[in-house]
C-alpha cells in the first residue's frame, strides 16, 4: 500500500468510528449493513477470491452459525461469545463435510458450486421442518426491552450492534491479510492459479482446499451469529435461500474477487445504492416489486462486462492506492 | 390395490419428468456446444410459461400449440444474448459466465415479475379434468399431453442433431472447437444459433409445463436448479441422459410426494443429486472426462 | 552404490492404448541424463509417472533407494524431486517472486526465508529484475526460466525438466544450457531432461535413454546414440538428427 492508501485508510477507520456520534439511527444502521455484508463478504473471498473454490451456498454457514447461536441461548441460555464457538464448530464441520465430499470425489467447477448449493436447499428444508427451531414458523429471540446495553449477551441499541459489525469487518479484513501473507495464503494462490502446478512444488490439494473451506465456514457462521442476535427472528425460508448465498457473493464480486478491500468496497457501493433505490422507489409512490433486484441484476452484469476485475483493482490504481494494478499489499 | 396406486404415481410421475427432461435437454444442448452454464434457464422456461398463458387468455389458443410461437420468440432471444452478451465471455473463467447469467437471471426474473406480479397464473384447457384410461392406469389428460409433446420434440432436436447440415456442424463445434474453426465452420453463428435452440426448447418446456402446474415468476430460481439436478445425474453433455435424469427425478417427486411430506420431496432430488455427485460424478449416461 | 533415480519395469496404458511400455533406466548421482524419441514416443508420460501424476500400471519408481511409485505429487516433491511443465504453467495474476516463493515454501515453512531464496533463485536465472511483475506479462524464454526457478526453489535432488528449451533462440537455448550446466556442477544437482534439442543433448548430458513408442530403444553415450541405426530410423521422418 503507498503512503496516500494508508492514509486514506486511517482516515476511513476514524470516519467510521464517528459515524455513531454525528449521524441518526437509521445511517446507523445502513452502515452496520454495509459492514455486515463487507464482513461476510470477505469470509466467501477465502474461498472463491484465494483459493479458486466456487460456493455458491454460504448461506448455509450463515444460517448454521445463527441457528445454533440462538438455539443455545434460547434453549439454554448459552451466550453469543460462547455459542459463537459452537456455531464456527458446526460450521466447520458441515464445510469440510461438503469439501471432503467434493475434494475426495473430484468434484470440480460448476459442479462443486452445484454442491454447494445443493446443500444449503437441504438444510433450508430440513430446518423448515425441524420443530426444535421453529421449523418454518420461525425462530424467534426474546428482546428485552428494558436492558441497556449488554456486549456479553449482545443485547442492546443499534450503536452496541455497529461497533460489533465495525470490529468484525476489521478483524476479517486483518486476519484475511495475514492469511494471504502466511504459507497456507501463498498455497491457496498457488491452487487458484494452476493446481497441477502448486502440486508439483509441494502443495497437498485436498489439504489446501479444505482449509479454504473450513477458514472461510468458520468465519462465515460468526456472520450468521450477529445476524441472529442482530434481528432476533429467523426463518429458514429467509436464511437459507439461494437468494442470500447470491447476496453474500455480491459486495465481493463487484469490489473486486480476491482483493482484500473489494469486499468491503462492493458493500459500501451496493447496500447504499440499494437503499437509495427504495427510497426514491418509496417517493415515486408506486410499488414496483422487483425494481430493486433489477437494478442489483443489471449492475452485476455491467460491472462483469465493463470491470471484470471488480472495482477495487480500478480505482486503486486510480488513486494510486497501491503499487500496481490489483495489488492490496506489496511487502 | 396399492400396487395400482404406485403403478400410477409412477406413470404420472415420468410424463412429468419427460417435460423436466425436455427443459434440462435445452440445459445440455448450450452447455455441450457453448461450455456456458445457462444460469437464466428456469427464467427463460417462466417466460416461456407466461408465453403460453398470455396467448391462451388472449386467444384461447391451447398450450400445445402455442409452443411453436412460443419457440420463435427464446430462439430469438437466445441468439441475440449468445450474439451481444455470452460470446465475449466464452474464454472466461468459469465463475464471470456463472457470475454474468446470473445478473441475465436476476434481471429476467424481475422484469417477470414487475411485468405480472407474483400471483400465479395458470392456463385452463377444457380438457383440464379429462382422464385417459390405459389398463389399471388412470391418467390425466393434460399430463398425458404435456408428455407427448415433450416426446415428440426432444425425437425432434435428436433428428436436427443427427441429420441436417446445421446440426452435424454445432456437433462437430461441441467435439473439436479449433478444428471445427480450421474448416471453416462460423464458431459464433453456430453458438449463437445453439444457444437459440437452448432457448427454444426450454420455452417449449415451459409452455407444456402450463398444462401440469400454475407458473408464478418466483418459481423460476427452483426450474434453474431442477435442470441442474437433472443434467448432472442424466450426465452432462448427454442429450439422452438430461431426458433419462428428468424422468428419473420425475417420479422420484412423485414417489416422495406421495410417500413423504409434499414439501419434502425436493429434498429426496437433491439426495439423488448428492449421491450421484459422489458415486457417479460423470451421470447416468455422461463420459468419464 | 545405487543410482539417485531408479525406473523398472515402468508402464502405464490409457483406455487400452500402451502409452509407456517396461520402461527402465537409472540416473547417476551428479549426473545429467537426457529422455529422447520422437513425438508420441511416451517421454511426458514417463515424466509424468515418475512426479505422480498418476501411479503406474506396473513397475517400480526408487529415488535414493526408496519407492515412491504412486505418491502424489506434492510427496513425491517432498521427497525430493521438482519438475517443469512441457507447456509451461506460471501462476498467471502472482508475481514472479511470488511464483517462486511458493516454490520455496515446499521446504520452508515461514515466508521471510523463503522469500530470501526466491530472490536468489532468481539471481541465478537471471530474472531478478523482473520480479515484482506478473508472470502473465513474461515472454516465452523468461516463462521457461521461471518454470525452472520455481522448481529449483524446492530444492530437488533430482530436477526434471521437460523440454525447457523448445521454442527458445539459439542465443537463449545457449543461455539456458549454461545455467542448467553451472546449476549440475557447483551444487552436484543431477537432471533428467526430456529434450528435443539435439545440440543441448549432446552438450549437456552424461547418457541418453531413446524412447519409441512406449518403449526403450537404446541408451548410451550421446555420440553412440547418435550413431545408433535404431535411433536414426526412429527419427527419420519426423526429426532431423
């Protein structure tokens, strides 16, 4: 990164510490929006951005993660901090599962995305039929709507929840750096660019591709605990859709595959636009369901036509951000 | 007398499956020829669906004989997309064309929807609660329709395929694209008239579809996903095998409609697709790349 | 003492068709043995036998004494070979540092000494200057250089380089040649090279094993192979000795 993005950067993180302090609860919670989808983002860029594997069904981590978070505090009074690690350990298992499944068998491309989607549609009608959550009734967490702000349950106002999405984003982004820059990092790229390749100078495979899979489920299902105490309500019809695995993909492809700061970038660009578009939807009186989604249609295929590359790569070398074009970090 | 009952959820179940089949052979065509998976393919067959109900409420024209017009009109729309938009991404990694349908979905699928609102719609032929009796079979008039026609069109596409100029060229494309170029086949023509027959047939799927169920744009996501299934364990690339696959998940449903809960029966599809993915990753009938 | 590289009884048919037939020959310690034949002969698929890219039907692979027959590849690297591509594989959107330091990273485990030996590696090929570029934007001559740099950065005791001098110019075959030379004798790497340029063969290599549909035709000295009836009538026709 040169001088001017580290800067920049610094002034990004002060910016968003701040925002709870100048701007009303509804920026607030765009924001803790946009953050969430940058966080989960950056989880599916492990996979698909480093490692070359195509899912197609993170959801399905996402709805792990905030079905087991919830159970535990519902059923048993479990708090997020301590159910986080249930719901990661779920998570991790139903990814090296699939992976196992899929790496063992060759199982590649188009149809390992298939597999994982495959996957999510299973779990998504088999919790809408699981009874102990709700089944297709929903699952619901009790707010308690005299407490105060309460980090260890994660129960509290908006601003509790922005600074939780704040940390998570940051913690993903830091974490992301120094993976890519750690041994597993360069044999992940090494797989994503050639397989036979990284083979052939000593990267184990199946190893390699099933650490992607664990690392970015693992992260994913942390996502899926915030969401869970973040609304408190959870369908699986809502959760688990293919929908949400698109969504998921999005911030990531539009900021830029692979990059460090694509994810977070396609977020800031999506979610805003997006709310822009129903509010000017909302003020033209007429209720056109479907507009928005056209529109997030048509931007994906713009952005692959005219930016293939993401965004990221392209204003980076704009603003000379970093060093050459697409480069996060030139140690 | 249970077995009469089996015997025809079974039968019911594979004319329904033939019209699968039919829709995930337009899957297999584009994929075989183009190597793009057609992400958009259960928007195309509700669009073909609403094709259908729009001339019926305009005409009362019957879904079977709706499907030519139907077919004129995704041909057209296959060819100019493969022509304007897939083309430039045919040398692309695989995940930009995943990415690139998908937004051509989203957009069709919204486009559906802004243009006929969620509610579903359906076509309702005189015939609609006609059976046809065969033995101990009682089947329903329209179902027996639908799987005729779906019949009668794949004997169709197999015939174009094997037998005229055109076809034995977009074969020879799908099995050697450089020398199919060398010899002076028109690479881009070819693929963009594939993709129009894609599109074609899949409209057709959807037009004899309207005789089975009620279309609603939403269902669209989940026709995508059902021609997946079936192109995979039919084995991709195998024209014979997306008609075996549909007819396979066919009464798969309807056995697991009957036997099960109705909203557990995708769940016994994507059983069959995760164990034909592990035992036989190539399909039913797919070569072992 | 037994050979460094040890290959008996090697075959391996695909859907049938024999591609390498009872293949055997061995590669001294500090030797540079050359694999020949004409196209088709069965050279890459040895090679490919050999890395573990697929076990063989039959036969027996030993590096320093120990089978390593049906490893996979990264084991068999691990055990100590490293290999270049015919058609030559960078990681495309990586640098070229990068490429080689994920070569490296087969013996170190931390990335700061790995990447200290990458920029010699580098040094030695003569491609130091061009290693914060993407391998993608490299020529075809600095792509091979490259293969080999990523391979010699596991540090093999046996290097198989499979045709790293077809396409080049005869200034840069004569580049390469010396590199490979100085690499065999200031370190005692020893190398089995499949190659189609016969000015290298014979400059580089100790002996020469000729393959021929499949199968072992001759080995020996390079002037003797040159001069082998057999040899010749397997090249006529397709090659010019």
């Amino acid at each position: 990164m040169t001088r001017r993005g580290a800067l920049l950067f610094v002034l990004f993180v002060a910016a968003l510490l701040a925002v709870p302090l100048v701007a009303d609860r509804y920026v607030v919670s765009v924001l803790t929006t946009v953050l969430w989808f940058a966080y989960v983002g950056q989880a599916w860029n492990v996979m698909m951005g480093f490692s070359g594997l195509l899912s197609l069904g993170h959801a399905l981590y996402v709805g792990l993660g905030a079905y087991v978070s919830a159970a535990l505090f519902v059923h048993f009074g479990i708090g997020p901090w301590l159910g986080l690690w249930a719901a990661m350990a779920v998570a991790v298992a139903a990814g090296a599962f699939i992976g196992f499944l899929g790496f063992r068998f060759g199982v590649r491309g188009v149809h390992f995305a298939l597999l994982t989607i495959a996957f999510a549609e299973v779990a998504r009608i088999a919790f809408d039929h699981l009874a102990w959550t709700g089944g297709s009734g929903g699952f619901f967490i009790p707010v308690d709507a005299a407490g105060g702000d309460d980090l260890l349950n994660l129960r509290g106002s908006p601003t509790l929840f922005y600074y939780v999405a704040l940390g998570l984003t940051l913690g993903a982004l830091a974490l992301a750096r120094v993976l890519l820059h750690s041994r597993l990092g360069y044999r992940w790229l090494a797989v994503r660019e050639d397989a036979e390749a990284a083979e052939a100078v000593g990267v184990n495979l199946f190893a390699a591709r099933m650490w992607a899979v664990m690392v970015s489920a693992a992260l994913t299902a942390v996502g899926g605990v915030f969401q869970a105490f973040y609304f408190n309500t959870l369908f699986p019809e809502q959760v688990f859709a293919m929908g949400r695995s698109i969504e998921i993909i999005l911030p990531a492809i539009v900021g830029g595959i692979g990059t460090l700061f694509g994810p977070i970038l396609g977020a800031f660009i999506l979610t805003p636009l997006g709310e822009g578009l129903t509010h000017a939807i909302a003020l033209t009186g007429v209720d056109v369901p479907g507009l928005k989604l056209l529109f997030y249609g048509t931007a994906l295929v713009v952005i692959v036509v005219f930016l293939p590359d993401g965004v990221w790569p392209w204003l980076a070398a704009r603003l000379r951000l970093t060093r050459r074009p697409g480069e996060d970090d030139p140690s | 007398m249970p077995l009469d009952v089996y015997l025809n959820i079974v039968a019911s179940g594979l004319l329904t499956g033939l019209v699968y089949g039919l829709a995930a052979l337009g899957l297999s065509v584009i994929f075989g020829v183009v190597r793009v998976v057609n992400f958009a393919h259960g928007e195309m067959m509700v669009a073909g669906m609403y094709g259908a109900v729009l001339l019926f409420a305009a005409f009362g024209l019957d879904p079977v004989l709706s499907a030519p017009l139907v077919a004129a009109v995704l041909f057209a729309f296959g060819y100019a997309l493969q022509r304007g938009l897939v083309n430039r991404f045919v040398e692309r990694p695989e995940h930009m064309q995943f990415i690139l349908l998908l937004g051509v979905a989203t957009i069709l699928l919204n486009a559906l929807l802004m243009i006929f609102g969620p509610d579903s719609r359906g076509v309702h032929v005189d015939y609609a609660f006609d059976a046809v009796e065969i033995g101990p079979l009682m089947l329903d008039a329209v179902r027996v329709h639908a799987g005729i026609g779906a019949v009668v069109v794949a004997a169709a596409l197999f015939a174009f395929f094997r037998y005229s100029r055109t076809g034995k060229a977009i074969r020879a494309c799908a099995d050697n694209p450089l020398g199919a170029r060398v010899v002076g086949l028109n690479l881009d023509g070819l693929y963009a008239f594939t993709f129009g027959i894609g599109a074609a047939v899949v409209g057709i799927a959807g037009t004899l579809m309207t005789l089975i169920v009620e279309v609603r744009p939403q269902a669209a996501p989940e026709y995508t996903l059902l021609s997946f299934i079936i192109v995979i364990v039919g084995g991709l690339g195998s024209l014979p095998g997306a008609l075996l696959g549909g007819v396979l998940i066919g009464v798969t449903e309807a056995l697991a409609g009957f036997l099960l809960v109705p909203s557990m029966k995708t769940l016994v599809s994507y059983a069959v697709l995760i164990l034909i993915l592990l035992l036989r990753p190539q399909g039913l009938l797919g070569r072992r790349s | 003492m037994t050979a460094l590289l040890e290959v008996e009884g090697l075959s391996k048919r695909f859907r049938g068709l024999k591609a390498v037939s009872d293949v055997g020959f061995a590669v001294p310690q500090g030797a540079i043995v050359a694999l020949i034949g004409p196209n088709g002969a069965g050279k890459t698929t040895t090679f490919n036998l050999i890395a573990g890219v697929f076990p063989p039907d039959e036969g027996s692979v030993r590096l320093q004494g120990r089978s390593i027959a049906g490893l996979k590849p990264h084991r068999v690297c691990a055990a100590g070979i490293g290999r270049t591509f015919q058609i030559v594989k960078p990681f495309g959107n990586l640098t070229v540092e990068e490429n080689v330091v994920v070569g490296a990273l087969a013996r170190e485990s931390a990335v700061e000494p790995a990447r200290r030996l990458a920029r010699a590696v580098l040094a030695r090929l003569g491609l130091a200057d061009q290693a914060s570029r993407p391998a993608r934007s490299l020529t075809l001559p600095d792509r091979k250089r490259l293969e080999v740099a990523r391979a010699l950065a596991t540090r093999p005791t046996l290097l198989l380089l499979d045709e790293v001098l077809a396409g080049l110019r005869p200034t840069e075959v004569d580049r390469m040649v010396e590199v490979l030379r100085d690499l065999n004798r200031s370190e005692g790497l020893t190398i089995l090279m499949i190659e189609h340029v016969m000015r290298a063969v014979m400059a580089l290599s100790d002996h020469v094993v000729v393959l021929d549909h499949g199968e072992k035709i001759a080995e020996g000295k390079p002037d003797a192979i040159a001069a082998d009836p057999r040899v010749i009538r397997s090249y006529l026709g397709t090659e010019a000795l």
